[in-house]
C-alpha cells in the first residue's frame, strides 16, 4: 500500500507563487517528491521519463489547457491510468465539465482551503489504493461483463480504469444509448454503466429502455452525473437507476455502490 511520502508528484502551474502554495501544501501533508513543470507538454515528457504517481495541474498552462492535458493522458498508451486533479481559478462550467469527463479526482478553485486539499488528497490515496472487489462478491469477476456507454472516450476510459482496479476484466464500449442497444441483445451483462448527458437518448432514457425490453431483467444500471446535473430521485427511480454516482469520482463510495450492486443483484 502506498503512503503519501513515497508518491512521486508531477505539478504543472507556471506561476511560481502558486506551484510554492501548492508544494507547501503538499509538504504540509507529508509529501516528499514534487516535481514542478511551466508548462504541460514539458510534464508529459518527463513523466514519459520518471513515471509519477499523480498529476496535479493548473487550467490555464502557456502551450496547452488543462483540459488538454488530461484528454492526452487518457488517450496515451503509458500514461493513460495516472491520477490527476485540476487546481485552477478556471470557472466557466463547460470548461470545468469536459475535466470531469476526463476522469479528475478532484477540481479545486484558486485559492483552495486546507479542508479541500486534504479531501482531494484523501481521493488520491483512495484510488491508488483501492482493492479489488473479488473476495467480496458472490460471483467470479473475471466471468463478469460490464456495459459501459458514455459519449467521451475519455470518460469511458476513466471508468473502465476504475473497473479494472475494482478486478473487473470484461467490457463492452458504447459512445451513444442507441449504439449500445445491440450489445443487450448479444450477451448478458452483470453491470451496466451509463453516462446521464449523451446525444440522442440520455441514460435515463436508457436506463427505462433497458427496463422495458426485458432483455437485461436482472441487471443493475448505474448512471454517472456530474455536479452540474440536476436529477430527482423520483426521476431516477421512474427509469429503474440502481445507484447514481457523482463525477469526480469519490473512489471508496463507487467502490461500495459496485460491491452492493453486484451482492444485490
């Protein structure tokens, strides 16, 4: 199990006041290896050199966004399953989504509280080490197949990287609602997973299909939102939602709602 002082911790903030606010903090916690980078392109290279444990960033970077940072991340084949959080004074929501959707364990404003820090942080931690669900589920995981559609490659990417560490082996990809409907009448899933906002047909809306085609009877449907989405339990209720999970990811609470699920179900 890793501990926070053996991390090795890539920062990209080409402010020197605000990467010193953000080692200290990160010392302060007992942080021992901190890398500073200007500029994002200069992280990756290094990080392709001495892999870190995590990636912290700024939004605003000289040669490339915040955004564009992680969206290179998660489509790399070296770096794709490395944690990052944005720390940014960034606040047009579009912006901020397209982050989420990437897979951010965390999204802190400038200038961040102690208390937030310290949540991101635990969030890191909770995800580097997080332990497989296998001896803690009726069934063997590795015959287990999961369905995850979601619009963002980089999100579905994000989420099968979360399964994988949870001891999931078997997926099944699908970037729209309707794209996915052929797989529910080829094999049997014991989970799907579906993102709320999506072209077309949104998970809900998918969610009920899936619950009206009577293809899936017994499968458990977890939707992804994220803190801008707006959705009642009644709503979710009506469309036959499982279990409903917030992006960022909170590691520890995904992993119960999956453990439930699979006991459940």
């Amino acid at each position: 199990m890793l501990a926070l002082e053996q991390l090795l911790i890539s920062l990209a903030e080409p402010s020197q006041v605000q990467a010193q606010i953000i080692t200290k903090a990160l010392e302060a916690m007992g942080a021992a290896q901190i890398e500073v980078h200007p500029s994002g392109r200069e992280l990756i290279e290094q990080a392709r050199q001495r892999r870190p444990n995590l990636i912290i960033s700024a939004y605003h970077l000289p040669d490339i966004t915040g955004a564009e940072l992680v969206r290179e991340l998660r489509e790399s084949d070296d770096l794709y399953d490395l944690p990052f959080i944005l720390i940014s004074s960034e606040t047009n929501p579009e912006r901020l989504e397209t982050i989420r959707q990437a897979g951010s364990l965390a999204i802190l404003s400038k200038p961040f509280t102690p208390e937030e820090f310290d949540l991101a942080m635990q969030s890191v931690m909770s995800f580097l080490n997080c332990p497989s669900l296998g001896a803690e589920v009726d069934s063997d995981m590795a015959l287990m197949n999961v369905l995850i559609v979601d619009d963002s490659s980089t999100s579905r990417h994000h989420i099968r990287q979360v399964l994988e560490k949870l001891g999931f082996e078997h997926f099944c990809e699908a970037a729209s609602s309707e794209a996915a409907i052929p797989y529910l009448e080829q094999e049997p899933f014991k989970l799907i997973i579906t993102d709320y906002h999506m072209p077309g047909m949104d998970g809900l809306d998918f969610a009920r299909h899936v619950r009206s085609s009577g293809l899936q009877p017994d499968t458990p449907v977890m939707m992804i939102t994220s803190d801008s989405d707006n959705i009642g339990q009644s709503d979710l209720e009506d469309a036959g939602i499982a279990a409903c999970c917030q992006k960022p990811f909170d590691m520890e609470k995904m992993r119960e709602l999956i453990r439930t699920l699979l006991n459940e179900y």
